[in-house]
C-alpha cells in the first residue's frame, strides 16, 4: 500500500512493531517517541498519523489540538484510556478515531486502511514546520507562536522561510540578499542586518527565545529548537 505513516509512541515495542508491520504492507513509516520529534517529524508530510496520549513531554491532545490547523491528514488516538470523557476529549481536540490499547493490530491495519480510502479530502496540506511553539506555514506565508500570530513583512518573511527551511546552515548577507532579491537585484546587503534584527524582535517579543543565531564573521543560522 502507498501512504506515509508518522505514529508516535513512547514505548519502543509498540513503536518497532508497528513499524515493521506497516511496511511490510507497504508503507513508508515514520516514528517518534515524544511530543517534540513528532512535530519534527511532520516536514515528512505524513498522510497519517498515529498518535499515543501519554506521551513524555506533552499530553498527546495538545499536540493534536497544536497541529490540527495546518494538517488535514487523519490523526488516530492510541491510548490505554477507557473512560467515555477521554474519547469525547480526543475527538473534540480533532481526532479522527480513538483506539484502545491493547488493540489487534490487524484491526488497527484494517482502520488505517479505511481512513487512508476516505481521505480523497483535497490533500491541499499547508506545509508547515514546527520549531517548538513556534508553527512556519510556508504555504500560508504565516507565523504563529501557539495562538499569537506574527507580523512578518515579506522580506522578513522570505528570510524566515530560507533560513528555517535549511535549519542549522549557515548564510551570509550577500548570500541571503541574493536569494530574496535575485542576482541581478540592485541594492545594498547590509540592509539584511536591519530585516533579521526587527525579525529577532519581533519573535522575542512573543516567545522569549532567539531563533536566529548569529555566526560572527559568518554569517547568519536558524537555531533548530
């Protein structure tokens, strides 16, 4: 079967033998054993996601309520929980299914199968990547930390978008002036000093943290969070 599975679990057992059960029907498989590498995990575009409650980090809910803005896959709950409230919560934080643990895991194949053939919803996922709170939708050309939008002006934004999208390289000024104005571009690359500082600023102001490090002599790097 075609389809790209990110399941989340903090057990190992279940995690590998989840894994070595969807692709030996054919799936490519993605795994994560909390909150922050899931969210690390959905620049894979996962079709659909497995997604344990009890998780070490984060309560599995919030990550589902924090991601189901920008991904329109199937999210599927796996939690021990029986209580009727606990299913009402996982819908309501935008579950598409909740299932029991311990579950049969060809009724589980069976479900994700099901789900994947009515998923010919417009598959138009933003794409978007997580760095902790803070949610880069590229698609959307928005940044949110959790619930706050921020306001990025369009050069501000396409130095966001190179930057995080290469999290961890390295660029220079001239290299950076180049990539949002073009070779040919006319202009002065000091100006991107100016652009990233009101860009610091702007994220600090909402998050408290720096997500653009400065390399002295260098350049400039998006600090992978």
């Amino acid at each position: 079967m075609d389809g790209r599975l990110l399941i989340v679990d903090d057990e190992e057992d279940i995690l590998s033998v989840l894994k070595e059960y969807f692709q030996y029907l054919g799936y490519t498989v993605y795994t994560a054993g909390s909150g922050a590498l899931a969210l690390e995990k959905l620049k894979y575009h996962p079709d659909l996601i497995l997604l344990d409650i009890n998780l070490p980090d984060v309560d599995g809910m919030q990550i589902c309520r924090q991601i189901r803005d920008y991904v329109s896959c199937p999210i599927l709950f796996l939690s021990a929980r029986v209580q009727e409230e606990d299913r009402i919560r996982g819908f309501a934080s935008g579950g598409d299914d909740y299932i029991l643990k311990p579950f049969q895991i060809r009724e589980l194949g069976a479900r994700v199968a099901a789900h994947l053939r009515r998923e010919a919803r417009n598959t138009a996922d933003s794409a978007v990547r997580f760095f902790g709170k803070l949610a880069v939708d590229y698609s959307r050309r928005t940044v949110r930390y959790e619930e706050t939008p921020v306001s990025l002006t369009k050069t501000e934004f396409d130095i966001v978008e190179l930057l995080s999208e290469q999290s961890g390289q390295i660029y220079d000024r001239e290299r950076i002036y180049e990539k949002i104005r073009g070779f040919d571009a006319d202009g002065d690359s000091s100006v991107i000093a100016e652009h990233i500082r009101r860009i610091r600023g702007k994220l600090k102001t909402v998050s408290g943290e720096e997500y653009i490090r400065t390399v002295w002599g260098v350049g400039y790097q998006w600090c992978v969070k």
